[in-house]
C-alpha cells in the first residue's frame, strides 16, 4: 500500500496498482499443537538507520527515536510443529511516560497484510494523548515475513521499474501482458522462497504470532489496536483466543465476509466513488489549480492524460542526483489513487498541483510527484507478502474467465482502478503455495464483548457496510462511526471526539452506551493559499511509493 511521506500512517488493504496490497485450517481450534513458550524478550537499542527513520518521521510529534527499543523474538514456522524449525519476528517498545509500572502493553499492528509494524509502534506513541503515553507502552512488530523480521523476502525488486505496462481496461494485450507478467512474479516468489515461507504467512499464523507475543511481554492478557487488515488480525486473534483478549480497538475495518477477491472489488466501486468527489473538490478551486471548473472536466483531464502517458510515457532526469523517473499511466493510477485513502490538505493539494504543473509545462515538478525510477527497482517486500497473506487465507476463483467477466463489469461503471486492482492480485491465479480456510470472525465461545470499534462511512479501502459485518459478528462490540468523512482509518486523524473516546476506552476502560454513536465529519481540505498552483515551479512534492502494501505513511 504506497508511502506518502506527508500523511500520517495506517495501513491500507492490498489494492491499488501492481506498483503502487501455514497450511492448517483457520478455525477456533486450530491453536498451536501443545503451545509454544518463547524465551525472555531483550530489549535494546534498534538500528541506527531505523532510529533515524523514526527520528525523521514522528519526532515533531514526540521525541520518540530517543526511547524506542527494539527486541527480536524466535516464533515456529510452523505453529503446528513448535519444537521445528524457527524464524525470528521483530519488535518495537516505545515504554510510557508516567511514573512507576506501565498500565499495560498496546499491541499494534498497521495492516496490510505486509505493512510493516516495527515502525508503526513508534507512531502511534508519538501521536498518543500525553495520558496515553504516560500510561501504555506500545508494542510495534514486523509480521513474519516482512521489514526487520526474518527471513523477510522479496520476488523481483525490479517488477515496478517505471513505465510498466498500461493496465488497461480488459484490451487483449493489456490481459496478455498482465498475466503473464502476474504469472512471472508467482514464480519468482517460489524460487526466492528458501524455507518454506509461503506455506505459512496466512492470517491465522499471524494470530499465533501474537499469542507468542503475549507470552513473551509476560502478560495473562492482549491489550490491541490494529487498523485496517489489522481489524481482521485483531478479530481473528479474539475468535481463536477469546479468553485472552481484555482490551482491543479497531480501526478501519474489514468485512469478514468478503475475504478477499469480493472485498477487492468492492474497493474499485467505493475508490472510484472517492476519486470523482476529489475530481469535484479541483473543480471547485479552479482558480487555484486551473484544471477545469467542474468535475467532469477534472475527470476529463486526468483520463485524458492516462490516454496520453499511454502512447507516450514522460520522462525526467533529476540534473542533481541523475535519476530518471518515468510516468505513465499507471504511475499516474497509483499514485492518484492515495487522494481516494486521505481527504487531507498535504495529499489532495500535493496531487492537484502535480496536476496542474503538467498542464503548466513543469516536468519536474509533475514528475517529482507522480514519477517512479526507471532503473534500480524497489524493495517488494510488501508487495510480496500482502500476495502471501491474502492468495492462501482463503481460495481465490482460479477461472480467468470469472476475473474478467466481474472486473469488466465493474470497469463500465467505476474505471479508475478496477483494472490496476486486478492485476494488484493476479498473482494469486497461480500462488505457489496451498490456500487454506478464513477464521470465521467471532464464530466461538466466550467471544470477548467489550470490544471497539471505529470507521468512517466513506471509507474506501475497508467500505462501510463491512464495518457493519464486522459489528455484528463481534456480539456486544461498539463502534464509533465518523459520517461522511473520506479517510481510512479515524483514529488520531484530527477528530478530537475520535480520539476521545479511544482515550476512555483504554485508560477507564469506558466504551459508549449506544452500539453506535456518530461523530462528525471534518469537512473537505482548502488549498495551503490561493496562489495559483500554475505558478509553482521548481517544487518537487514528495513522491509516493509503488507498493500499496507497504502501508500509508
């Protein structure tokens, strides 16, 4: 799931561009044959490049790089057989504040699946009220497979070297070309895969990850914050180990129901729906932009410059570091489509004025936002185990014919990502490893009731009526809902109410009276000032990264 440097984290589920998200079955009972105790955890300090990487993220917020601590953990490959062989997990404290024992551990997990979570610790600190931070130490860590932990493996770090080819919208070649490319990185994640790693990256191994994770920070009980496929990690974790579960908040949830090929295009329809209200959003500071004064005009310049990065590609070399970046136009889709995730001023300004610099004639700035490298690849680590999770947590359709016949029709109507989405997962046609059974989602006794929830309605990546799946499958859960608003994931994105109430539930333990309360929306962004975007030349926004996977910064 795609970086953007100017938008604060959480986890997005696998769809976008290609370069833009154990074999046992998933079921309550499917718990580790006779346990597994892992060894004491030894924190120390991390890695210089990783406190760095903290330092120049979060510590505007709070000083977090100088207290974060890092400790490796050794889990089973296989939960099933706890005495074979091992893979090591890494791990983040960022510890409280306050005075004397912490009030417990917060778990974190970012989503993804293959975002990694090492880092994702450390944010939720920083952006923790001081009463939070005084009293919770919070628990990040790399899911198995991904960043820090190890192994951690990546198919073709070269399959989204720029331009790649036109997705398409169901065109012969486009088809031809995707699958067998799709085909091509399935087979390079088998030869990359050493140990057996891809037989055991489902959700549930994942779930057993973080019963090891209890164990080891020593206590009888999980205190959780996930978002996004964090929601179904988390869910997953209460329906398997309901008894272990005090307190556990949600955030962006997933519709258990519709894992994953129908969640999938369910996305296209809900993004779409997001991109034309940004196209309109353009529209109405087109005194700033220039774009057009009305939606479809603003729609009509964007597909009309896919059409023409198509036939030809725009390139630039930065005259300073001699990089050549390429768009075309899937790098214009991926990147374009992060608008559909933020309704925020840094990500829909940074695109709307890219936009505008190309009509302007300023490459460099219409590259700097939505180019990628031509040369020299990409960690696909993300990428890689996003596949891993979501082609074997359950058996994706393995007739072409279905894929085609469902994203056609989708494309009619909702053709902005629809076909960069499918190709996202077309590995999955021919996954080298065995898909199993999905955990059913608060199928099991003594399910935890105190359980919360939060969402926004207008959610693309995680659309609301799956929220509302989620909700009535964890009998007694709250949730929060912020109407209207356009963000995935609420907490800690600028509503003091959301916020709020994540503050009582954890410190006080105190969850709304009503199974659902509303909070209100933030209402759209204003441009940074009215100065016309077509006369800024010379600034290069900060430029999104391929890989949905990879989570949204």
């Amino acid at each position: 799931m795609k970086k953007i440097v100017v938008v604060a984290s959480v986890a997005v589920l696998g769809l976008t561009g290609v370069g833009a998200t154990s074999a046992q079955a998933a079921s309550p009972s499917a718990g580790p044959a006779g346990g597994f105790n892992p060894a004491p955890l030894n924190w120390h300090t991390c890695p210089a490049d990783f406190v760095k990487t903290v330092h120049d993220f979060y510590d505007a917020l709070y000083p977090v790089s100088e207290i974060v601590q890092c400790a490796e953990l050794s889990v089973p490959l296989d939960h099933a057989r706890p005495h074979g062989k091992k893979i090591t997990l890494q791990l983040t404290k960022t510890p409280h504040t306050g005075d004397g024992e912490a009030k417990g551990d917060i778990v974190v997990n970012p989503g993804g699946p293959g975002g990694g979570g090492a880092l994702f610790g450390p944010r939720v600190f920083a952006q923790n009220s001081p009463e939070m931070r005084e009293a919770y130490n919070v628990i990040g860590f790399d899911p198995r497979g991904v960043g820090m932990s190890v192994p951690a493996m990546s198919c073709d770090r070269n399959y989204t070297n720029a331009p790649r080819p036109d997705y398409g919208h169901g065109e012969r070649q486009a088809v031809s070309t995707w699958l067998k490319l799709a085909e091509g990185y399935a087979e390079d994640c088998e030869k990359a895969d050493e140990i057996g790693l891809l037989d055991h990256v489902k959700t549930i191994d994942s779930v057993h990850d973080i019963e090891t994770i209890r164990k080891a920070l020593g206590n009888d009980k999980l205190d959780y914050y996930g978002a996004s496929y964090g929601t179904y990690l988390g869910s997953a974790y209460a329906t398997v180990y309901p008894d272990r579960v005090d307190k556990m908040a949600l955030d962006g949830n997933v519709g258990p129901s519709g894992v994953w090929y129908d969640l999938n295009l369910k996305q296209d329809i809900a993004f779409d729906e997001n991109i034309e209200y940004y196209f309109g959003w353009i529209a109405e500071y087109d005194s700033v932009y220039g774009l057009g004064d009305g939606q479809r005009r603003v729609r009509d310049f964007v597909y009309d410059l896919r059409r023409k990065l198509a036939k030809k590609p725009l390139y630039y070399t930065d005259p300073d570091s001699g990089q050549t970046l390429a768009v075309g136009p899937d790098e214009l889709t991926d990147t374009l489509l992060n608008a559909g995730y933020r309704r925020s001023q840094a990500v829909w300004h940074t695109y709307a004025a890219g936009l505008a610099a190309y009509k302007a004639g300023d490459t460099a700035t219409f590259a700097g936002t939505f180019g990628a490298p031509t040369t020299g690849g990409s960690d696909d680590n993300g990428y890689a185990m996003y596949l891993a999770t979501e082609c074997t947590d359950v058996q994706w359709p393995q007739s072409w014919r279905k894929w085609y016949r469902d994203n056609s029709r989708i494309d009619r109507r909702h053709p902005f990502m629809t076909w960069s989405n499918a190709w996202f997962n077309a590995p999955c046609l021919s996954w080298p490893a065995k898909a199993g059974e999905p955990v059913n989602i608060g199928h099991t006794r003594n399910l935890p009731d105190n359980i919360l929830l939060f969402q926004s309605t207008h959610d693309a990546a995680t659309p609301y009526k799956g929220a509302l799946d989620m909700q009535s499958r964890l009998r007694g859960s709250r949730m929060v809902v912020q109407d209207g608003d356009r963000t995935h994931c609420i907490v800690h994105r600028g509503s003091a109410e959301v916020d709020a109430y994540f503050d009582a539930y954890f410190l006080r333990g105190e969850r709304p009276e009503k199974r659902t309360v509303h909070v209100p929306q933030l209402g759209d962004p204003v441009p940074p000032s009215q100065t016309s975007a077509r006369t800024l030349t010379g600034t290069v926004s900060p430029k999104a990264a391929r890989l949905k996977a990879d989570v949204i910064r």
